[in-house]
C-alpha cells in the first residue's frame, strides 16, 4: 500500500490553534506557545491516522504578491496578526523542524500555492498526496490521488473530502473550484464574485455551461439579472477566477522520513510543552 505525502498548511493551523487554545498556555518564559503546541498536536492526530511517507510544512506569503497587485483588496481587510502569534510564527520553522519534517515556504506566493505543488508533484510520481488545511479553496486540488483532510473544526479529526464530497457541497467538479468562487464571490479573501450570485446559481451555470467562460459566452440566454452581471462583470469575473487558481511552482519531492520524536520531544520540552515532550518520548521509546 502506497503511504501518501502529507502537505500541510501551517499558517493555518497555527492561527487555529492561537484562537482555540488559552494564550495562558506558555513556555518557561511566559511566552504564549499555544499556536505552536495545538499545531503540532493536530499533525502528530493526521500522521498516528494516515502514516504518511513524509511531511511538508508550507508557509508563504500572508497575500501573494501577483494577487495583491492584481487586486489590492485582496486580503486587505484582514487583521494584523497579534504580537504574540508573530512570535510563534517566527519560532515556528525551528520548531517544527525539530520533528523532522519539512519547511516549505516562499516569499511571493501562499502557503495553499506550495501544498498544491507538492500534492500534484507527489501524484504525478505516482504516490498519494494528503492536504491538511481548513481553506476550501484547496478542494480545486482534489483529484483520484489527490485528498484534502479539512481540519474546519477546533477539535475532533479532519474530514476527508474527495471530488464526490467537493460534489455534494458545490454541485460541481474540483476543477471547476475557482471558476466557482469567481463567480460566488469569497468574503474571507476579498473577492466579491458576481452581483446577485449565490452558491446555488454558480453551481448552476457552471453544470450546464461548464466554464466560467462558457457561461459568461452565453450571458444573453440568461434572465436579465444574471446576464446584466455576466455581461457587465465579465472581465473582473475573469481576474477573480485567476486570482482564485492555485499556482504552480517547481518543487524538489522529500525523501521518505519518519518523526523524529526524540528530538522534537527536546524541542518541546524547552518551550514547556511537557505533556507533549513526555508523550512523543515514550513514543519514541515504545518505537525502538
């Protein structure tokens, strides 16, 4: 049985874990470490379920750069993130490192765009690839060795989301995920899709046109509400479905590697983690 690659989205579980988990969780210090501990205890739950090959932590950019200068409201309304999960992002590569995973990150682009390069670099050498991220823009990545892990909740195991499940929450295809939110719009990002247009009528156009494009070409069929926003909009909904396509990027495929749970314990301990340093020790025990 092929083990798959896990590709994760760091950022974020990182900021899952900073809002779900007491800020009073801290290391020896007083530093709030709560980002750090509820993010590695989330990845250690997915690699005890799916004994993954290796795993890939992917960082990057808070908004693309090509996105932003597409579209300055991009992102933008976005809070800044708070001093002390800055620092826990800062400590996070050294940290998370210690387990022997990979750090993946690149100044330009998203964390989303690296965990889909990966996964199709993975799928493409044959294997299976595993995304764990709460973003639904990575269901366009899903495909027959392809499965996104949507860790949406704060507690309890990620749900498994495969192009039926993509099919039964949209209606539609993965592939056709970015076309979707072009047209219905994605608040957490900025993107205001298509005046007048829900889920339910992206769904709609996109099954029996087929395409963004497709239906924007048939616009003159449509009732005189959605043919006005096809036909007015037509460019920007173009740049958002552009906007919303994962990007790919060259990526060097890790060599097979296990947790090391030794010295991730050692890391865990000196930031004050010691319910999880005594956890992995005597995993890592109970594995010789």
């Amino acid at each position: 049985m092929t083990t798959p690659l896990l590709t994760v989205d760091t950022p974020y579980l990182l900021f899952r874990a900073a809002f779900s988990l007491p800020s009073s969780i801290t290391d020896g210090k007083g530093r709030p470490v709560n980002a750090l501990l509820g993010s590695a205890n989330a990845i250690l739950a997915v690699i005890a379920d799916y004994s993954p090959r290796t795993v890939v932590l992917c960082f990057g950019a808070e908004a693309a750069t090509y996105r932003r200068a597409l579209y300055p409201p991009y992102h933008a309304q976005r809070e800044p993130m708070p001093e002390a999960l800055a620092a826990q992002f800062a400590d996070a590569p050294a940290f998370f490192g210690a387990f022997g995973w990979t750090i993946a990150s690149d100044p330009d682009l998203e964390a989303d765009d690296l965990m889909h390069s990966y996964a199709l670099a993975e799928a493409e050498a044959g294997g299976q690839a595993l995304i764990l991220s709460g973003d639904r823009d990575m269901f366009q990545s899903v495909t027959d060795k392809i499965t996104v892990l949507y860790a949406a909740q704060s507690k309890g195991a990620a749900i498994e989301v495969d192009a039926e499940e993509v099919r039964r929450r949209y209606g539609i295809s993965p592939d056709l995920v970015a076309d979707f939110i072009a047209l219905r719009g994605d608040p957490s990002d900025g993107l205001p899709g298509g005046k007048g247009i829900g889920a339910k009528t992206a769904a709609d156009l996109l099954v029996r046109y087929g395409s963004l494009e497709a239906a924007i070409a048939a616009s003159a069929d449509q009732r005189p509400r959605i043919r006005a926003t096809l036909e007015d909009q037509g460019d920007e909904l173009r740049l958002f479905r552009e906007i919303a396509t994962l990007q790919r990027v060259d990526i060097a495929l890790p060599l097979d590697a296990t947790t090391n749970r030794v010295d991730a314990a050692t890391a865990a301990r000196a930031r004050g983690m010691n319910r999880l340093a005594a956890r992995l020790e005597e995993n890592a025990l109970g594995a010789e």
